[in-house]
C-alpha cells in the first residue's frame, strides 16, 4: 500500500521526535507513532517499516579489486595472497550476513510491535464497545426510571382531582343542609305567624265571650307554654344547625386547601413520591372520614327538621283545635 506524502511526513517525523526523546537509544514502537502521527495501524506499519529501513542501511565495504600489494606479491606469496583474499570475501559475507540478521531481527521486533500494537488497539475496542453498552443500559434504566415517576405523577394528580371532586360535593351538600335550615325557619316563622293570629281570635272570642275566655285562658296559657318552649327549642336546633354547617364548610375548605397544596407540591417533590403517596392516602382515609361525617350530620339534621316539622305540626294541631273550641260557644250564644 502506497503512503501519501503527508502521510509518511507525519509518520517519518514522529518517530524522529520519539527516536530523539529516548536518547536515540532504541527505536520507537509502532503503536507510539500511531499515536503521536494520528495515522491508522497499517500506514504506521508500512512508514516504520521504511522509516527503520532508512535508519539501518548502511554501505558495508567490500573488497571488488586485488589490492596492489598481491599484485606486487610474488608467486611464492600466492598462497597467503589467496588466503588474504579469502578472507576479505568471507568478512564482507560476514558483513552481509551481519545485515541481513539485523534487518531480521528489526523485522521481528516489528512484527511484535505489531502485534502488541493490535493487541493494545484491541483492548481498547472492547473496553470503548463495553463502556458504550453499560452507558445504553445506563440510558435504558434512566428512561424506565423516568417513566415510572411520570406514572407515579399522573396518579398522585389523579387521585388529587378526585378529592378534590369529593371535596366539591361534600360542600354542596352543606349548601343543601343550609338550604334546608332556612326552609325550616320559614316554616317556623309562619308557626309563629299563625299562633300571633290565634292569640288575636282569642283576643277577640275574650271580648266577645268573657265569661267562656276565663274557662279556656287557663288552656291557653298552657298552650302558649308549650309554644314557646317549641319555638325556643327550634331555635335551639336551628343554632346548633348552623354551627354544624359552619363545622361542616370550615371542614370542606380546609379540605379543598390542604388539597390545592398538595397539588402545588407534587411537582416539585416527584423524588420524594413514595413519601406523597403515603401522605396522599392519610388524606384521602380522612376525606373519607370528612364524607361519612358529613352523611352523619346531614342525617342527624333531617332528623332533627322531621322531629322539628312534627312539633310544628302538633302545635297548629292544638292551635286550630283551640279555636275551633272557642269557636262553638259562640255559636251556641248566637242561637239562644
């Protein structure tokens, strides 16, 4: 493969600067060179392989004349001429051989270079391929992770909108209840207005009939009595109603309050949700709580109006039956 001439610069240059920094001691390594040039595996094997080619050919002296001394020799020295000769060609073969060993011997420690160089280059692969897959799986955790607080946010919101609905029908059924409270003083105050016209008929049957109004006013005082202890007692009720309902709708806001925020907290504490779920159902058990409270008293007011209604009854009862007595003396008197 054939190196590109920026290529074999940066490699040549390299492995100068390294050769140098150790003291032109011992050659650099491959993977070295790779590193320091930014080149790949194979163009830092083929630029050293010529970088150490350049840095070991040297020109070894070999004899190629007869040295003018044999010339000059005599035939009796031919022997030692030739001898001489001999080893001049065995040095410069010894010389070659020396060359070839060495260039051998570079050759080997390349290939180990090589090849710890690939080794090196391998383990590093796999240490980036491992890191990669444990930063996936960290990835696919946190996304899971994610997700099941996202989940875990939406039932926390859930489950707020529905206290909050129950909240909004345990306050309307206060209204109801105060509705109903109001109602009820309508029809005692028309009680009441139907005892001021039976006292005035009274009044009227005394004048008209003095002598029977006598007879009765010991009844009626009677029935006054027990008018007015029924009035003070639906007064009574009526009070302790509105303090029930006030109880009631102080109940509903805090509950709507505690709920509003709880909401604003939600999303700002998402870590700490297990410990909001926790809150999150004490306050859902006391909603409950408020609701089945709120059932009792509403119950415990209707009763308390039916019981109410029937006094109101029993009072017109008396009321008109004492009129319908003071009425029949009267008519007795017109027909004599």
């Amino acid at each position: 493969m054939e190196l590109t001439k920026d290529t074999r610069d940066r490699i040549f240059a390299a492995a100068d600067s390294l050769y140098e920094q150790a003291g032109r001691a011992a050659f650099p390594t491959v993977d070295a060179v790779r590193k320091t040039a930014r080149v790949n595996m194979n163009d830092a094997s083929a630029g050293m392989k010529e970088w150490r080619r350049a840095q070991t050919a040297q020109a070894a002296p070999v004899a190629v004349q007869v040295p003018e001394a044999v010339m000059q020799a005599s035939s009796a020295a031919l022997a030692a001429l030739w001898q001489e000769a001999q080893e001049l060609a065995n040095e410069s073969l010894r010389a070659a051989q020396a060359g070839w060993d060495a260039e051998r011997i570079e050759a080997d420690t390349l290939n180990k270079q090589m090849a710890d160089a690939f080794e090196v280059q391998k383990a590093e692969l796999e240490a980036g391929q491992a890191r990669i897959t444990e930063l996936e799986a960290a990835g696919r955790q946190a996304a899971a992770d994610a997700e099941a607080l996202r989940q875990r946010v939406e039932e926390t919101h859930a489950a707020l909108l529905a206290m909050q609905q129950r909240a909004a029908v345990a306050e309307q059924r206060a209204e109801e209840i105060e509705r109903r409270a109001g109602d009820l003083r309508t029809e005692l105050d028309h009680a009441h207005q139907e005892a001021a016209q039976g006292r005035v008929e009274l009044a009227g049957l005394r004048q008209a009939h003095a002598g029977e109004i006598e007879a009765l006013r010991a009844e009626l005082v009677a029935s006054q009595g027990k008018a007015e202890a029924a009035a003070e007692k639906a007064s009574g009720t009526i009070e302790a109603l509105r303090t029930e309902l006030a109880t009631v709708k102080a109940k509903a806001e805090t509950a709507t309050e505690a709920h509003q925020a709880h909401r604003k907290q939600a999303a700002a504490e998402a870590h700490r949700t297990a410990e909001r779920m926790t809150t999150a159902q004490a306050e859902r058990d006391q909603a409950r709580k408020d609701e089945r409270q709120a059932r009792e008293d509403a119950a415990t007011l209707r009763g308390q109006l039916n019981e109410l209604r029937e006094q109101n009854a029993q009072l017109l009862q008396t009321v008109k039956a004492q009129s319908a007595q003071s009425e029949k003396p009267a008519g007795k008197a017109k027909k004599d």
